[in-house]
C-alpha cells in the first residue's frame, strides 16, 4: 500500500514538533498573582497553596525581581488589610496595604506590569464582595465603592485595574470614575465571566475572604451555564473593558474558546487556587509530574485561545519554556 500523507513526519524530531505546533507559549503571556498582607518583614507560606506566600509591602520587592527577570506579562495584587468593615472602607484608603505596595512596585520595577485586584470580599466583614442591606448583596451602591477602589489604585500608580466582584454594571461604573480622575489610560482588565467555583477555597483562605454567611451564587455564574457568560462578556465590552478574564481555567475551557471565538478583546484566562492546589497536591504524592502537567495545561488553556493566562505557576512556567 502506498501512503501519501503520514502524519508522523510531522513528528519525527523535537526540532520539527516545536516548529510545526500550533500553540506557543511565551512569558509575556503570564500574570503572576501576588498576595500582599499588612506589616513589615514579612513572607509567609500559605498553607492551602504550597509554594506561594504571603508578602508584606516591604518584602514583595523580592518576588517582583523574579518576575521582572523572567519577564512575564505582569502582576496581579490582592491585598489583605487588617482593618475589615461592613463596606470594606480600607480598600480604597490612599495608605492601604494595596495602595503601598502598588507604589513601591512602581518606584523599584517602573516596567513591570502592575494589576490590582479591585474587589471587597477581602476588606469586608462578612467576606462578601459588595456591600449588604437586610441580608442582600447591593448591587448599585456597590458599583460607587469599586469605583473609589479603582481610581485609588489608578491614583497609585496601577497600569491596570480588575474588577473580580461581578456586580452589574461594573465596568461601566469604573471606566467613568477613571476617566473623570483623569486616568483615561489605565486600562480595565474585567472579570466578565466568573463562576461561582469551588475550586476558589485555597485563595480564600489565603486572603481570609470566605463569606462569613451565605455563599456568592446570586453574583457570580452558574457553572451550567455557557450563554450567560456570552451575554456578560457582551455587556463588559460594551461597558468598556480592554480585556476580559474568563475564570476558572481547565474546567472551563469550552466556555473560554466560545467568549473568544465571538469577540474580539484580548481574553485572560485564570488558572484558579484550586487547580493550583490540586496539581501541587498530585505531584506532592509522587502520582503525577508537576513540570509536565502545569504545562500541558497551560498549553490546553492557550490551546482554547486564551492570549493571556493568570496562573499561581507563572514563574515557573516562563521558567520551563525558556529551557
Ligand atoms: C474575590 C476573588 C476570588 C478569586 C479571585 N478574586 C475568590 C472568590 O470569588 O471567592 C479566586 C482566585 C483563585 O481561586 O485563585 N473576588
Ligand atoms: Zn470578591
């Protein structure tokens, strides 16, 4: 028999699989999240996620030298104050733990790629991403408090800010504070499609932000659902966001090759803490390969046509590709 085409040609040396792959990874494409605590002198693990700590503002210069170096696309901040109250109120404080470490990160790493988190579940008493009234998330009085958390963050120095809180109208709210302050270029980097997971445990005992009654199902998505995340991603766009985030990563990889194939922003998908604890936890037991399956997922989630990923591997991802 003779056979024209075969397939394997492709696949004769590494040389040749690495010019003919369809997905490429590069550095530039990963976000590295950082969580930054109040104090001084600080660098802490967190329990939850082996190999990822908590930073006080004068220590995270260490972590941000390595991300510098490897360069990667950017950091994305979360801080953890130690004041909390019913609206959060330390998250927009000019002298907040996230407001300090966005102008150190600024003075010392002028070219690195700085993201803060703009959200209230970690500032907030009961843990909830908005403010509440008789027991129920306030959507519209929410939006006016993200955007005084925003414009603080633009005030220090944020290239980007990311609204993780899922309250309609985000967006829109943001964008128009930003520009009233002057801050026309700071980009909005919008969580338009998050799912209300249960891979989010690790990063909320990370940031201390479990809500403290209740859960986050009547802000964020149904998980079995994809046209929702279509119409949220419509409506972000149309209220201004430059880049969308669609989130989790591996388990939602149909609804981040839909949000891409159907519009036309850069689209970021992030690798959540429990796809982080789970891989860690995995190869801590000796079942799978660490280096080999946070890339392959990695390469699956580009594969899906994520340009952006946020990954708790980030480092070591621009790491491996590299050698
Ligand atoms: C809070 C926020 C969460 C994550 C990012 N921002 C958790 C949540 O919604 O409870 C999850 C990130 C992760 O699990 O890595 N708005
Ligand atoms: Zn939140």
């Amino acid at each position: 028999m003779n056979i024209i085409y075969r397939p394997r040609r492709l696949r004769k040396s590494q040389a040749i699989r690495d010019m003919a792959s369809e997905t490429k990874l590069s550095p530039s494409m990963f976000v590295y999240p950082v969580f930054i605590r109040e104090g001084k002198n600080i660098i802490e693990e967190i329990p939850s996620m082996p190999g990822q700590k908590r930073y006080s503002p004068d220590t995270l210069p260490r972590v941000l030298e390595r991300a510098a170096e490897s360069k990667i696309g950017g950091v994305l901040f979360f801080g953890i104050p130690e004041h909390k109250d019913e609206c959060g109120s330390s998250a927009w404080n000019e002298d907040g733990v996230i407001q300090q470490a966005i102008r150190i990160s600024k003075k010392e790493f002028p070219d690195l790629t700085i993201i803060g988190d703009v959200c209230l579940c970690e500032y907030t008493s009961h843990g909830h991403c908005g403010v509440i009234h008789d027991g129920k998330i306030e959507n519209d009085p929410t939006l006016e408090i993200l955007s005084r958390v925003a414009v603080s963050q633009a005030r220090a120095g944020a290239d980007i800010v990311a609204p993780s809180d899922m309250m309609d109208g985000h967006t829109a709210a943001i964008r128009t504070a930003l520009d009233h302050e002057k801050f026309q270029d700071t980009l909005i980097m919008s969580y338009a499609v998050k799912y209300a997971s249960a891979f989010y445990g690790p990063f909320r005992e990370a940031a201390g932000s479990a809500p403290q009654f209740g859960d986050r199902k009547t802000y964020q998505m149904d998980p079995r659902n994809v046209r929702e995340a279509l119409r949220e991603t419509a409506l972000d766009i149309e209220e201004g966001a430059d880049i969308i985030i669609v989130k989790p990563g591996l388990p939602y990889l149909d609804v981040l090759k839909s949000v891409k194939e159907n519009f036309f922003v850069p689209t970021a998908s992030y690798s959540v803490s429990g796809e982080y604890a789970m891989m860690k936890a995995a190869s801590a037991n000796g079942w799978l390969n660490e280096k080999n399956i946070a890339l392959e997922s990695a390469y699956s989630i580009a594969r899906a046509g994520a340009d952006i990923i946020i990954s708790y591997y980030a480092l070591d991802l621009a790491e491996w590709i590299r050698n």
